[in-house]
C-alpha cells in the first residue's frame, strides 16, 4: 500500500505526485490541510507519523519518508523502469545541479512557513513578502536559465528530450510564480519546458486544480 500525505499548493508534494505519475504507480492521497487555522500539519496524530510536521510524507509498504528530494531519489531507486535521471554520469550530475537550485535554494526562501515567519515575527507586509518572494524566484530562475543556455544538454526538457528529475521540481516553481504573480517574460527556455511538461498526463494530473482538495470555490 502506497500512501501520499500532502497538501494541493505545496510544490513539493506536487514534485512527488508527478514523479509517482510519470512512473505509473498508483497511489492513496491523504490531504493534510496547511492554511492557518486549520493547521493540520502540527495535528498530534500526524506528528507522530511524521516529527518535522510538514508535506509531503510518502509512505511505501515498510519505506516512509518525509522530504522530497529523498522521496524522489527512492522512487528513482525502487522503480527504475521509467526513469528520471539520464543514463550518463555527467548528465546525472547536470539534472541533480538543476534540481538543488530549485529544492534547496529557491524553494526553502519561499515556503509556507518562512512566509508567515516574515509576516508574523517581523510585521512585513503583503507588499514586502511579495518582494521577498519575486527576488528570490526570478535569482534562481536566471540561473537556471542561463544553465539551460549554456550546457548544451537541454532539449525539449531540462536534459534532452525526455523529462527528468528536474523538470519534476521545475514546474511546480513555476506553477507557485505564477501564483504570486511573478514576471517570467525573461526565462523563455523555462517557459518552453514548463508547457511541453503539462502537454504529459504525469504532470497535468499532477497540477494542484486536479487534486481532491483543492478548493470548490
């Protein structure tokens, strides 16, 4: 029994929903509901199955795990047949260069909770978390860009023409900018492969408007 503990907005529970779709494993989806207030997250029940309290929680037969690039890095392991790594060394190491820039420089600035940390504990409004947020986005964004650009690798996605890992955690970012209204007329090779990604049923099922508990209204 494969079980999946997440939340419709969070890009990192996005991240592994694609990666389960893309690999075609089926799996039971348990929304944990983030928004203040509700707090599910910190819930005594879930805490107890996952201490960091946060999404997503993947659990895989006698396997669980919380953080996505670990989760990510199993289901590379465990279902090899439809991979999302490339074959070569070098290239392996290009997508995994391109998947950190995302998972851990972009995207921990951005979280949930640094987003209410700033608000709470230093009183920033919407306007100065908006700036936060579109700075630290479109900084990564030019470097991934200027990846693409220079490597020589990219094709139709990040690495060639077959998606892979960084394409996986690519789009959910771009997703979320375009949420909070970020600029991205200056990445035209990123915008390229986010919309040949979501033409792939892994990645359209996967988009937050098609998961159970996104919001009716």
């Amino acid at each position: 029994m494969r079980t999946l503990f997440g939340y419709f907005r969070s890009s990192a529970a996005y991240r592994v929903r694609i990666a389960l779709g893309l690999k075609g494993l089926s799996y039971d989806y348990k929304a944990v509901n983030l928004k203040p207030g509700a707090d599910e997250q910190r819930a005594p029940g879930y805490l107890a199955l996952n201490p960091q309290g946060r999404v997503p929680y993947l659990v895989d037969g006698d396997i669980s795990l919380g953080q996505s690039p670990a989760m990510l890095e199993y289901l590379e392991e465990a279902y090899p047949d439809v991979p999302l790594l490339p074959a070569g060394m070098r290239d392996r190491a290009y997508v995994r260069q391109l998947m950190n820039l995302v998972a851990c420089d972009i995207h921990p600035l951005n979280n949930l909770s640094v987003l209410q940390w700033l608000k709470g504990e230093l009183g920033a409004d919407e306007a100065a978390v908006n700036k936060w947020y579109h700075h630290w986005i479109q900084d990564g964004f030019r470097a991934y860009e200027a990846l693409l650009s220079s490597s020589g690798l990219a094709g139709r996605f990040s690495c060639g023409d077959v998606p892979s890992l960084a394409d996986v955690v690519l789009v959910p970012q771009v997703w979320n900018a375009n949420r909070f209204g970020v600029p991205l007329d200056a990445f035209p090779r990123i915008n390229a492969i986010v919309e040949a990604c979501n033409m792939l049923d892994g990645f359209a099922d996967a988009a937050p408007e098609k998961q159970p508990d996104f919001p009716a209204t």
